[in-house]
C-alpha cells in the first residue's frame, strides 16, 4: 500500500480573526506555529518519510510544509509549490469578517457560498488592491485562469487536474507524498477520492493540522483513510 499524507496548514491570523481569506496570502498566527510544529511531532512518531511534498503558493501552507519537514529532517525533500492547490477564491468576501457578512447576506446565503458545491460568491473587481493581477506571484500565470470567484466545483477542476496529471504519476511510482494545502483544496481532493456526491460536500469540514493518510493500492484505489494521532 501507498500512503499519501494530507495536511491542512496551521491557524492563520485570519483564521483567528474569523475573516474570509482565499487567495490573500496571510501569516500563520502563533498558534498556527504551534500546530504546524505539532504535525511535525505526530509524523516522527509514526516514522513517516516523504520522497516529495506538494503545496501552495500561499505562505501560510508553505509555512506549514517548512515546520513539518524540520521537525521529521527532511528539509532536503523536492516541494513543488502550485496556484491549482491555493484556497478557493472568495472573490470580494475576502478580508470580510464572516458574522458580518452573514449579518448583510443572510446565514442561508453564506453558508452556499462557504460550504456549497455550485455557489459563487460575488466576485472581485478589478480596482480591487486584492486583485491577482497586482501579485507578482502570478504575474506569469495566464490572466484567464486568474479566478475573480470561485465555487467549490471550481477548485475541484484545478485540483483534480493537477492531481491527475502531476501526483498520481508519482504515486504510482511508489513516491511517497504529503500535500500541505487549505481547507477547500483538500475538501475538493478528498471528494474526488472518496466519491462523495455534490449534495453531501457541505457536511465536510478539514481541520487545522491535523494529518491525514489515505492508504493506495497499486491501481490507486484508496484502501482506506484515518487522521494521525499521536
């Protein structure tokens, strides 16, 4: 069997603060520093290693990454970092603290827009100063795959295209793989992996580090999965 660990990065500062944070590249707080460090902990202690990592541009999953790979001494492991496993976008409701817009919109409509498969949120302008256009970590990246909002289906197609064409390769090279990615990302992979139906995605929540394993036979069908404790 296989293994491939997934992790959801620490406690961002906009985690802490309850506010909507999609692609905006935030810090970890310090208890995502914590946690981080923690992931790191539980993985020495079950002896896993890793042949490569995969991650996000944002920084508060690359910082994640960093921490786990000091912890367990595997800093010298390839990363691949890639925009198809950021956060979803969440278009103009990003920086918004999230009881606030539930207050504007209602709970009903926040909760499509968070938790939904179809939904999307409304989208950035391009005055906005958050536009990706402005980032210079997408400068080469075409303008018209640069999201303005995204659904979770949206996120899914990203996701699954680079798992299917870039991961899966090495898994069935016998590689053993940790994502560190978000909340969403790893809620659009898990669905693939695990067949859930669209109407069903709602009820799946990722936690903050908290590691994980989904177990691959050679054919990569899951056998199955289970979080990591120490």
């Amino acid at each position: 069997m296989v293994p491939v660990v997934l992790v959801r990065h620490g406690e961002s500062v906009w985690n802490k603060e309850n506010k909507f944070t999609g692609w905006i590249d935030v810090e970890l707080s310090e208890n995502g520093k914590i946690e981080s460090k923690s992931v790191g902990n539980i993985l020495k202690e079950h002896k896993f290693s890793f042949d490569i990592a995969y991650t996000s541009l944002l920084k508060r999953s690359i910082q994640t990454l960093w921490s786990i790979l000091k912890v367990i001494d595997q800093c010298w492991i390839p990363v691949k970092k890639t925009w198809k496993l950021n956060e979803r976008h969440y278009g103009s409701l990003q920086g918004l603290d999230k009881t606030e817009t539930m207050n504007k919109y209602g709970i009903n409509q926040v909760k499509s827009w968070r938790r939904g498969f179809k939904d999307h949120p409304p989208s950035m302008s391009l005055n906005n100063l958050n536009h990706l256009s402005k980032d210079p970590k997408y400068k080469g990246l075409d303008r018209k795959l640069l999201p303005v909002s995204e659904s979770l289906q949206d996120t899914e197609r990203r996701v699954i295209s680079y798992w299917n064409n870039e991961i899966m390769p090495k898994i069935l090279m016998k590689k053993k793989v940790i994502i560190v990615s978000h909340g969403n990302s790893l809620r659009s992979l898990i669905k693939h992996i695990d067949k859930i139906e669209d109407s069903k995605i709602d009820s799946l929540d990722i936690p903050t580090a908290k590691p994980i394993v989904y177990e691959f036979d050679k054919s990569i069908r899951k056998v199955r999965s289970y979080f990591l404790k120490i």
